[in-house]
C-alpha cells in the first residue's frame, strides 16, 4: 500500500509542476504574461559562463561556476541557461543576446532574442451621427495610437486600418445593417457592441439610450420631478405654518389691547379710576370702605335723655392774680366702635 501511495504522490507532483512551467516567450507578448526564452545552445555542464544582456537598457545576468553574480528582480536563469520573466512589462520590451562560454573561458555560443511586450486593449464604444441622410460612426478607443481599428457590417471585416471613424451614404443607411468596431495589436483584441445605422440613435444622433448622470434619461427625471415636487410641498407648509404663527400673535395682541381698554373704561363709568402709583413710585393703597353707619333713631322714639353735666362754679372773684385754667373743649371726634382711624401708606 505504501508503494501505491508514492506512486499517486510522485505522479501529482510531476502533474503540479508541468502546469507551473512558464511558457515559452512568443515574440509578442501581452503585458504581465510569465514566459521563458529558451536557450538555443545545448548546455549540460554547469561549470559554463552564461551571459544574458538587454541591449535596450543595462539589465544583464551572469551566472558562472553555477551561481549568478547580480540577481534581478523578475528575471531568473534556469538549470539550462534559459532567461525566464516572472511577470512581463512595457519596458521588457526589445533584444536580449545571450553569450556561452565553457569551463576554459572560451565563447561557445552567441545570438539574440526579441521580444515586444504588449499593454491590454481597451474595450471600444460605438457612436454614430447622423446628418443630412448620412452617417459617420466612431471607434472610440481612449487614444491608443499602436491600435488597428477593423470595422464590420453584419459580422463580415470590411475595413481594417488605423482610421477610427467610418462614412456611411444614404443607400447604406436604408439597408438597415448592422455595424461594430475591434481595435487590436499583435496580443489582444476587443469588440465593440453592433448598432443598426440611424434607426438606433436618438435626437441627437448618438447611437444607445440617452443618459443623465450615467443612468436612463427617463428614470433620472422622474426621481428629480419627485424629489422637486417633495421639496415644493414642504416649503409650502412652512410658509402656512409661518403665517399662521404671526396671525395668532396678531390676534393675541389685539385681545389684549381690547381687554386693557374695556377696564379703563369701566373704572371711568364708575368714578374709580385712581392713580396706580404714589408720588414715590409705590403702588397707591386701597380705598377704605365704610361700614354702613347705624341709623339714627327718629324723634319719635323714645329714648332716654342724657343727663347734662352742671357747669361748675365760677372762681372767686377776688383772686385776680392767679386765675384758675380755664376748661379747653373736647376736640376728639366721635369714633365708631371697632374702627381704627386711615392712616396713608408712604
């Protein structure tokens, strides 16, 4: 059992690596592919000097005695003197020569590798435009001047050049045909959408839906028209709660203005309309109430009659020097029981 399973383990092993193997390096190439420009010289003794040196720019590997001198980022030499690229980039572009020499130092072998690395094609937008019954579409490829651009009516080629834009006359138009655009290079190729002459466009003669902010035309309308209309009505509300507000102060100031009158009118009518604040700025007191006075009995009702007081003696007349005080008469008026006399508050 344990034969079989290093039997299954080695085969998934050697399957795993063959499909790690880099490619081998294709004079074009599109830009981040990993590829090996194999070694054309035979090399099995790994005492050789091997050279490998990109005339465009002063890259160069050197492996002698089996070890490299100089290692470069994103380039490695393998067992057999082949030049592998981890990821290609534009500047990778151009002519490697690659130089053996065997153990006595002797040139074994020499010659050159080119290559031409490729950046990704863009993908193509359509247009067209038409005016006075012709039309004139547009490859729009963001200004790739190493492109080709190759038109198509109803998927055949019928044009291939470096011309973005394509005349159409009026018989063409009313054939009602179908038309699309590719650009390329050496590496990659892309396609634009096909659209049918004018029939397809819109007022303006461009081809596809008519857009607003990068969606439908019709749909951006409609949520504008809804949100302008939500915006309207809530201003609205505000003005009437505005001028409901002023209304009802309005209205509070004159109740009051109207209350304020009808009590100085009524104080008028009644005779009591009196200063609200002493000279010293107090408020004044209030106006003493009498009490209903008891009534006075008529002469008809019988009632005792008070005693009267004899006048007393006069003084002897012989005293003329010091005469006796004469009685002062009574000043103090009738008070009324249980009342205090008015005294003003200062």
């Amino acid at each position: 059992m344990s034969c079989q399973y290093s039997l299954v383990f080695l085969f998934l092993f050697g399957f795993t690596t063959a499909l790690t193997v880099a490619e081998i390096c294709k004079t074009d190439l599109l830009e981040g592919t990993s590829c090996t420009i194999k070694l054309p010289t035979k090399n099995t003794d790994k005492s050789n000097e091997i050279t490998w040196a990109h005339l465009s720019s002063d890259a160069l590997i050197h492996r002698k005695n089996g070890k490299i001198k100089k290692p470069i980022p994103g380039l490695t030499m393998e067992e057999d003197g082949s030049l592998t690229f981890g990821s290609v980039s534009l500047k990778n572009t151009g002519k490697y020569k690659y130089t053996v020499y065997n153990a006595e130092g002797t040139q074994i072998d020499a010659g050159e590798k080119e290559i031409k690395v490729y950046a990704k094609v863009p993908k193509p937008t359509l247009t067209i435009k038409c005016k006075d019954g012709n039309a004139t579409l547009t490859c729009d490829f963001r200004e790739r001047p190493d492109l080709i651009v190759s038109w198509y009516e109803e998927g055949k080629i019928i044009q291939k050049e470096k011309n973005p834009k394509l005349f159409l006359k009026s018989d063409k138009i009313q054939e009602k045909k179908t038309y699309s655009c590719s650009v390329g290079n050496p590496a990659s190729t892309e396609q634009s959408n096909s659209i049918m002459s004018c029939s397809d466009t819109g007022p303006g003669g461009d081809s596809g839906p008519r857009k607003l902010f990068g969606f439908d035309f019709w749909i951006m309308v409609s949520i504008l028209a809804g949100g302008g209309s939500l915006l309207l009505l809530l201003i609205c509300v505000l003005v009437i709660c505005a001028c409901r507000s002023c209304k009802t102060q309005r209205q509070h100031e004159q109740d009051e203005d109207e209350l304020r009158l009808r009590i100085f009118q009524d104080e008028g009518q009644n005779g009591t309309a009196r200063s609200k604040h002493t000279a010293r700025g107090q408020p004044a007191p209030p106006i003493p109430q009498e009490e209903p006075s008891p009534q006075i009995p008529t002469q008809t009702q019988t009632q005792p009659k008070a005693q009267t007081r004899g006048r007393p003696p006069p003084p002897p007349e012989d005293d003329d020097e010091n005469p006796p005080p004469l009685p002062r008469p009574r000043n103090k008026q009738h008070r009324k029981r249980h009342e205090e006399p008015y005294r003003p508050m200062e």
